[in-house]
C-alpha cells in the first residue's frame, strides 16, 4: 500500500541526495528510513533505486514513481491552499462579525472582567510573547502594560481588527507590542520562538481548537507556558430565571456550532491542554457574579458584554431559523431584566500549561 510518507520520502531522499541527509530532514533515523523504503519496494515489487558504490540511483520506476510522487504532493499542497481560503472567507462569517458594536463590545468586555481575567497576567521581563488571536487589540491593551519589559507579536487574520488594535495601543502609547496579520493554524514563525503563547476568546471560534493549541506549543520554546481564557455559555444562570433568556443563550451556542465553534468550550480547557501535552496544567475558574451592589458589572458585564453578545447574532440565528424573533426579543429583554435589582453569574476559565 503506497502512503503519502512514501510519496514524501522518495521526494525528500532525490532532494537531499542520500539517505543519511533525508533522514535528518524527515526527523527519521537512517534505518527507519531504510526501513520504510524496503516496505514501499515490496510493496510495489520493484526497486525504487539501484544501490552501486554506496549511491542511490533511481531505476526507471523510481524515476516513475518520483514523477507521480510529485505531482500528487504538488495537488495536495493546492488542495489545502484552496481550504485555507475557504476558511478564510469563513473567518468573515464568523459569528460575532467584526462591526464597530462588535468592537464597542470586545472593548467593554475586556474592561468589565479585567480584575477578574488579569489580575495575574503576567511574565517575566523580557519575555517575547505571542498572542494569538488579538482582535481589536482589548486585551493587548491590558496585558502589555502589566508587563513593560516584555515584547508581545499579536497576530489576527482580519486586517480590519489589526488596523483598529494598532490605533488604539498608539492612541494608549503602548510601545511593547508589534501587530502582525497571521493564520494561528499555520504560523509563520520558527519552532520554538515564543517564551510565552497568549490565547483568549479565540478557540471557541475555531473548528479545530486542539490544531491550533499544536500550533501554539510548536511556536513555544522548552519551559515556556501557554496562558488561555475562554468561556462557557452553559455556565450562566441569572435571576430573574426565564426560559426565552436561556433559549436566546442556547441560539447563539447552536449557532457558534453551526460555524464550528463551541460556545461551552471553557470547560474543555484542561483535556485539551492535556492532549497536546502541556505540563503542569492549572485551571481557574474566573465566576462573574452581578448584582445591584456591583453598579459598574451590571452595566459593562450585563449589559455591554453578554446581552450585547446575545443581541449581536439575533439577527442571524432568527435567519438561520435556530430561534424565532419573538422568543428571541423576549429572551433579550428577560436577559436585560437581570439588570434590574436581579442577578446574573457566568464563569470564564483560565488555564496554564507549560511545554516541557
Ligand atoms: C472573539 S475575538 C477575540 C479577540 C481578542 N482575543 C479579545 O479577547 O478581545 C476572536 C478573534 O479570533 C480571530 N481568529 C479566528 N480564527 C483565527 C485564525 N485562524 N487565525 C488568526 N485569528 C483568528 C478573529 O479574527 C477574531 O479577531
């Protein structure tokens, strides 16, 4: 049976020109390799190379199969580029969209919760640190001024969040941070270049949260730590209770499924961290709780940050058919109620991890 680790190894053994340069290129040891090229001749039942005077030198149906080999990985990189696309344009869908009351939104959340999301977001001097999924920047301009002496990169892929981040940390005078447009599934950084990997409110949104956490910790040096905070939609409850209120919530996480997010992935920190294999993995849970007594929460938590959320992807959930406007508006206003001498928790999750 012929496997793209064969097609990859004949390619790679032709551009190194031995077998021991192969093997260090593929990550392989050279009698793993040799092991895997007798495999691949049996299983063909021919000879790939003609082995004279310690060199490889291809038979007429290794110069086939290279040819083939080629052209078959050259197809499949096309293919992925097309998907990176097509994930690309998705990225404009996604859910919560990238308008100025989405901004509005980003900005007033990061405010509300900072005492509770930052009070230990900090990191060695001289630290460089990525973060990954930075938005318009609301907790770029947080964190890098707890940390002076450190340099953070805060990459996106929406050029529009970028511009907007890059003003409003000039308008702050900000000077520790560099913006830069990047895809955190595909990083163009080296192995190992990060002493620390930031990631907030991102994994949600993507369909392969564990992909991208790959990405993270390959970008991450030895010993470095990975810090990520996320939500969970099935951690909120609220006084008054009301069932549209908790409809209107359950539309936005079956929408974000839908896009091929996961609106409770708070909970899911840990074992996610754990099957990439961090080390010394700790989670808080960071609970929101709002009552009358806590005038500055019910008006940037209750009201800017969640209702806002809920409100923001109405529009689209009612479209999609996920809820009906009525429920919806009832769900809005029941949620809005909460404000009013009521209550309303929800809890964040905080998680480290460190590379080992
Ligand atoms: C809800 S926002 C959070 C922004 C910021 N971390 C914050 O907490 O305010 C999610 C961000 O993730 C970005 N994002 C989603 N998928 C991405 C990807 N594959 N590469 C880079 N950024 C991505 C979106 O463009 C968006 O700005």
């Amino acid at each position: 049976m012929v496997e793209i680790r064969h097609l990859k190894l004949i390619t790679t053994i032709h551009k190194a020109g031995s077998l021991s340069e192969a093997a260090k290129v593929l990550h392989l040891t050279p009698s793993a390799l040799s092991h895997q090229l007798k495999q691949l001749e049996s299983s063909l039942d021919t000879a790939i190379f003609y082995r004279t005077n310690n060199q490889l030198l291809f038979t007429p149906s290794g110069k086939e199969f290279l040819k083939s080999a080629k052209e078959i990985l050259s197809q499949l990189s096309q293919m992925k580029d097309r998907i990176q696309d097509i994930e690309e344009v998705q990225l404009e869908k996604y859910i919560h969209g990238f308008s100025q009351e989405e901004t509005r939104r980003l900005y007033d959340q990061a405010s509300s919760i900072e005492q509770f999301l930052h009070w230990d977001s900090t990191w060695p001097d001289d630290s460089l640190i990525l973060e990954a999924g930075c938005g318009v920047g609301a907790q770029t301009k947080i964190i890098a001024p707890k940390n002076p002496n450190s340099k953070f990169i805060a990459v996106d892929l929406s050029e529009k969040s970028l511009k907007q981040a890059a003003s409003s940390i000039q308008e702050l005078d900000i000077k520790n941070v560099v913006f830069q447009k990047a895809d955190i599934k595909k990083l163009p950084y080296a192995d190992n270049h990060f002493d620390h990997v930031f990631v907030c409110f991102v994994l949600e949104h993507v369909s392969q949260p564990i992909q991208v956490l790959k990405e993270l910790k390959r970008v991450l040096k030895t010993g470095g730590t990975i810090t990520v905070i996320e939500g969970d939609h099935g951690s909120t409850y609220f006084y008054p209770d009301s069932v549209d209120a908790q409809n209107a919530i359950q539309a936005q996480v079956n929408l974000q499924q839908q896009n091929g997010g996961n609106a409770n992935i708070g909970r899911s920190i840990f074992p996610m961290l754990q099957t990439v294999d961090f080390k010394d993995i700790i989670v808080n849970p960071r609970q929101i709780y709002v009552d009358e007594s806590k005038p500055k929460l019910v008006e940037g938590f209750i009201k800017s940050t969640f209702t806002a959320m809920i409100k923001g992807i109405a529009e689209e959930a009612i479209a999609k058919k996920i809820i009906s406007k009525e429920t919806m508006s009832k769900g809005i206003k029941d949620l809005l109620q909460t404000a009013n001498g009521g209550t309303f928790c929800y809890t964040f999750f905080k998680g480290k991890g460190t590379k080992s």
